[in-house]
C-alpha cells in the first residue's frame, strides 16, 4: 500500500495525498503562478524540499536554526480581545496588553497598534484616543510599535462616504464619472493617512503599517504610495511597512500610474520597486489562498509567486502569512500543521526576510 | 475570408474594448451575410468571454469590461433588424445578487455583478449586508430566474445556507437557482447546502449562469 500523507485542503478541511498527488498538486500549483506572473518556475531541489517540509511527520515543523526571521504583527493588539468574529481569541485585556503579551509572551519584533475599526478614516474622529494609547504603550514597550490600518478607499464611497460609488457608475457605463470618483477618493485617503501619521509621530510612533493596501484596488495603492512619499519626505526616520491586500492589484480604475507604471493589473514582484521607491522600509507581499484546491497546490503556488517578489524587491519582504494567504488555509484559527510548514517554506524556499 | 476568420474577428473586436471596431466589424459580418445570432454567438459573445479571461488574469481592468460590454450592445443594436422577432433585447435571464447580512466584503460581488450585466443578464446588485429576508423579497419582486449569495468569511457563510431554507420555506426553491461564492465558499459547500453551483470567479460565474439559465 502506498503512503499517504496527512494535508489540508485550502478551506482547512482534512485530506490524504500519496507523494506522487503533492507533487503534482505542488508543480500544477507551481506553474499557474508562473503562468500569471510569467516568473520562473522552482528549480527540481526546491520542490524536493516542499515535499520534504509537507511530508514531514511532525505535527509542527520549525526553521532551520540560523534562519530564524523576524515576525511582525498587524492588529495583534486586539487579537487577544477580539473574539472569533475579529479574528481573535476573546480574553477581555486592554490594547496595551495586547500589545505587550505579543511583545513579551509570544516573541513578536515589532507591534503595531490599531483601531478596532481597523481603517484610517474611521481613526479620525477618535485620534486623541489612539495618540494616547500610543504614548502608554511606547513607555511601556521596547520593540518598535508602529500605527496601523488598513487604507480601504471604499469608505470614501457612498454609502460610507462623500463620493459616487464607482461600482455603481460603472454598472451605468459612466467609465470617466467612475474614475473621476476614485481619483478624489485617493486624494483623500492618502490627506487623511498622512493627517492621521503625523498626530501618530507627535505621540511616540515608531512608524506606520499599511496594511492590505490595494483593496479597493489600483486607486487604493496609488493613494497608498503617495502617503507613504509624502511620509518619507515629512519623517526621514520613519518606519514603514507596506502590506498588500492580494496577489493581483484590481484594476478598477485601470489607468492611475505610479512612476510612470500603470498600478492595475500588478502581481507582488511587479509591486515591489514601486512600494521602494515610494519610500517603505518593508514590503509585504500577498498571495490568496484557494480553498478549492490542496495545501499542496496552495504552497506551490505562493513559494513560487513569493520567491520572484523577494528577488525583485530592494527592501526586505514580510509575507503576509495568516488565515487565507500565503498558502495557509482560510479558517478562524488556521490549523498548526498548516501555518508551521507554510511559514517554513516561505523562509526556506521563497527566502522572505521576516513574516 | 472563412466563417471562422470572421467570428475571429468579431470576437478579437470585442477584446479592443473600442465601440468603432467592433462596429466596423459587425458591419462586415452583415456584408458576408454570416446570420445575426451567429454573428452574436460565435463572434461577439466569444469575445467578451476572452474579455473575462482577461480580467481575471490582470490583463484587462474593469473599466475595459463595462467598454467591452458597451461596443458589444452597440454591435448587437446593428443586428437586431435581422434577429427573429422574440430574441430582440431580450435579456439572458434576472438575477438577483448581494452579500449576505453581516458581511460587508463587496468588491468581489460587484465585479461578478459587472461581468453577469455585460454577458447580458438583468442584474439587481442588492448591495452588502444584506438582511436574508431582502433576497427573498427581490426575488419575488423581480421574479429573478437566480440568485446569487456572496460571503467572504468563514463566519457569514452560513448565511448562504439561510438563504436556501428560507427559499424552501417559501416555497420558491423550484423556481430560483442558486449560485454561491466568496473566496471561503467552495463546490463541497455548495454541495453540501444543496446550491445549484459553485463560482470561483466572475467570469466563471458567467459561465455557470449560462449553463444554467440559458
Ligand atoms: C478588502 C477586504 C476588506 C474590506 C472590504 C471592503 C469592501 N467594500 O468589500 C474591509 C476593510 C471593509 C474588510 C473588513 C473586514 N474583514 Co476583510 N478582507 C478584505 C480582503 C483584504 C480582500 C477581499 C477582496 O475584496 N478581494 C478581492 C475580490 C475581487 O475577490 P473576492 O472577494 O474573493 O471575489 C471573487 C470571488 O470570491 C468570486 N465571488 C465573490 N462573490 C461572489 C458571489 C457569487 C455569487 C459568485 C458566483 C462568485 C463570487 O468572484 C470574485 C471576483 O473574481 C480579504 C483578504 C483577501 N485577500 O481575500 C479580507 C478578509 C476577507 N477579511 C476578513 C475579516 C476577518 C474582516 C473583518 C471581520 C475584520 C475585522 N476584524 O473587523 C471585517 C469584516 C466586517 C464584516 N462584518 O464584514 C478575513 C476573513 C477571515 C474569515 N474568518 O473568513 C479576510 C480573509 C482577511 C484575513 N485573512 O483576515 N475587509
């Protein structure tokens, strides 16, 4: 009888897959990514040792020792508060405990602080709270703590905000009102992240954390980039990560350009130098999780995506490891198992600089 | 030039996104006397499904569908004299789209609103978050042929399932397909909540609304 292997599916679900199954779910994985991104595919070795690291018979597998990487944290500092709904574990703490238990307890090297409405814009009207939480934190912590949310251009759109929903424009063939929408959207997200940076700085902030930037597509990054240029050029010594929100940057609006690259239609190694030469420290590239295929597929697919993004990119990568990217399945609480080996292959194979 | 050149490009007019070219080239079909729906059918629809194909690969923005779509209606005006009488404007089928209640994850469920509209269905965007009982209504005010229920979290999944008793309880499940997605959603949860099929992305969504409607 053959051996089979204990995996998951991307929806967590448990499967079993002889050596012969991973490996062709880890090529075909492999080869859709290169397909997309027309990037190179592993070498041979490589995909020798993700099937090593998937078939290792350990429940959780670790690093090599000597390539230990950093790991940073987005909203951790509600995690502990945050029930299930919030991605979290629902023990009733403050966000200054939050932020020292990962500090102190779980080994985190950098925190971030945010706002349970994890947006900038919903930061505005409670900043005198969040620079005061800011200050009790830096006296109370040593790893560097930056301010963190996520861009979401969205909440500049109706419902939620002042300008015409471009969905909805679109779905009229305005094509020119849509994109005028999303041009003053990005305006003012990119007036409100730096508004809300420069309170942040004043009250001790080690940097900034753009966390899922693109989400609301091209017009999401382009107003992201400009923040963080104009951050860089305010605060010299400012930190700041910039994370993304997919493996592919949405072309909503299609034609907004940075540095004379058009945003639309990127993946994570197209995004990288554009990310640095806005200025970042760090770069956080993404890749979805399918929850129709094997982890097999899943990691195949994002170690090859993750290898070109770290080989094109200037700054350090922090890939974006957690419930549905990266590889790791899409659950509440992503299983051990899953998490351990994704995150080693990450280390091991993609070469990332820190999770 | 063959049938097949023509269809070719028809079909390549459409992926221009350009009103002008697609135009000029349903004119040309016409002078070769190529039959109106196949001019549709093979030609300009088989276009707009690469346009799909495109989007989803990061090769064509949305703003390219919605032009795509818009050169291809003015394509199929062209043609409408030469259509059998009942096929004229008439719509592939009404759907009824939204996001369930309690997730407001909209982006994805807009584009698949998008690509159903311009693939030629009626298509009634009811928003995000939307309170279950809602799709029911529209369904009947609408008399919609299908249904299609986005959930982006693990934890608002469930309303997918909601959604398909409430049918049921309604009495209306025999009239209505149901076509789940989101990226937690998968063909055995599909299954399992006894939908009628499963999208992984828009212009899939497309293509099973099609299988099943049309
Ligand atoms: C953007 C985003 C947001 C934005 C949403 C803005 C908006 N207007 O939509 C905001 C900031 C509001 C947000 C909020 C939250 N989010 Co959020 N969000 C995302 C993110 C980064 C991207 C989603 C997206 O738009 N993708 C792009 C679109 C194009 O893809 P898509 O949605 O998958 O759609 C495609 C297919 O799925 C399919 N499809 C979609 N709908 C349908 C419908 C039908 C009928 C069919 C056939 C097909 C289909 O076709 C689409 C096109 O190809 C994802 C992570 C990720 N990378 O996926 C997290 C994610 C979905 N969010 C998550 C969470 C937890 C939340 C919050 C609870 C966070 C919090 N703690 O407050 C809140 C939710 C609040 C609520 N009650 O809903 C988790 C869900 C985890 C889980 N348990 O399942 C994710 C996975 C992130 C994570 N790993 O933590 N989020």
């Amino acid at each position: 009888m053959t051996t089979e292997y204990k995996l998951r599916m991307g929806d967590g679900k448990r499967i079993f897959m002889t050596k012969e199954q991973i490996v062709a779910d880890l090529k075909e994985g492999m080869a859709d990514a290169a397909d997309l991104g027309s990037i190179p595919d592993l070498s041979a070795d490589e995909i020798d040792k993700l099937v090593d690291i998937i078939t290792m018979p350990s429940r959780m597998v670790g690093v090599e020792q000597g390539m230990e990487v950093p790991v940073t944290h987005d909203i951790g500092t509600i995690r502990i508060d945050g029930d299930q709904g919030n991605s979290g574990v629902g023990i009733p703490s403050s966000r200054l405990v939050g932020a020292m238990m990962h500090e102190r307890a779980f080994g985190a090297d950098t925190m971030e602080l945010g706002h349970i409405d994890y947006s900038y814009k919903p930061a505005k009207p409670v900043i005198a709270q969040e620079m005061q939480t800011m200050e009790i934190c830096q006296q109370n912590m040593i790893v560097p703590l930056l301010y963190g949310a996520m861009p979401n251009m969205g909440l500049y759109y109706t419902p939620d905000g002042p300008f015409e929903n471009p969905g909805d424009l679109m779905k009229a063939f305005k094509i020119d009102e849509a994109r005028q929408s999303m041009e003053h959207s990005a305006e003012h997200l990119t007036r409100d992240i730096v508004w809300i940076m420069q309170k942040m700085m004043a009250s001790g902030s080690d940097g900034v954390n753009f966390d899922t930037i693109g989400a609301a597509g091209d017009g999401d990054m382009y107003a992201s980039l400009h923040a963080i240029e104009a951050l860089r050029k305010q605060f010299p010594d400012i930190y700041i990560e910039a994370g993304m929100a997919g493996e592919l940057m949405l072309g909503m609006h299609g034609e907004l350009e940075y540095d004379g690259t058009t945003l639309a239609g990127l993946w994570p190694h197209e995004q990288a130098p554009l990310v640095a030469k806005a200025g970042a420290n760090v770069f956080g590239p993404v890749v979805n999780t399918n929850t129709s295929k094997s982890a097999a597929w899943n990691l195949g697919r994002a170690v090859t995506f993750i290898k070109a993004a770290v080989e094109a990119s200037t700054l350090p990568c922090h890939v974006n490891m957690g419930m549905g990217v990266g590889g790791i399945p899409m659950l509440e609480t992503p299983t051990i198992d899953a998490v351990s080996r994704a995150s080693k292959a990450m280390v091991e194979i993609a070469g990332v600089d820190g999770i | 030039m063959s049938k097949e050149e023509m269809f070719k490009e028809l079909s390549d007019a459409v992926v221009t996104c350009k009103k002008d070219v697609v135009i000029a080239a349903v004119e040309k079909a016409k002078g070769e006397g190529i039959p109106a729906p196949e001019i549709i059918e093979k030609g300009l629809a088989a276009g707009m499904n690469e346009v799909g194909v495109r989007f989803e690969r990061g090769k064509l923005f949305l703003p390219h569908v919605m032009m795509a779509a818009g050169a291809m209606e003015e394509g199929v005006k062209l043609l409408e004299a030469d259509m059998p009488k009942d096929a004229v404007s008439k719509k592939l089928g009404v759907i009824v789209n939204g996001t369930v209640e309690g997730d407001v994850h909209d982006i994805g469920k807009a584009i698949v609103s998008t690509m159903l509209q311009s693939a030629g269905f009626e298509v009634h965007d009811i928003g995000r978050d939307v309170p279950l009982q809602n799709f029911i209504d529209k369904i009947k005010e609408t008399n919609a042929d299908m249904v299609g229920l986005s959930a982006l979290m693990t934890t608002t999944l469930q309303g997918q399932k909601d959604v398909i008793e409430m049918l049921k309880e309604n009495g209306m499940r025999d009239d209505v397909k149901v076509m789940v997605g989101g990226a937690p959603a998968t063909q055995a949860w599909a299954d399992k909540i006894g939908a009628d099929c499963y999208a992984e992305n828009a212009s899939e969504a497309v293509v099973k609304a099609k299988e099943l409607l049309v």
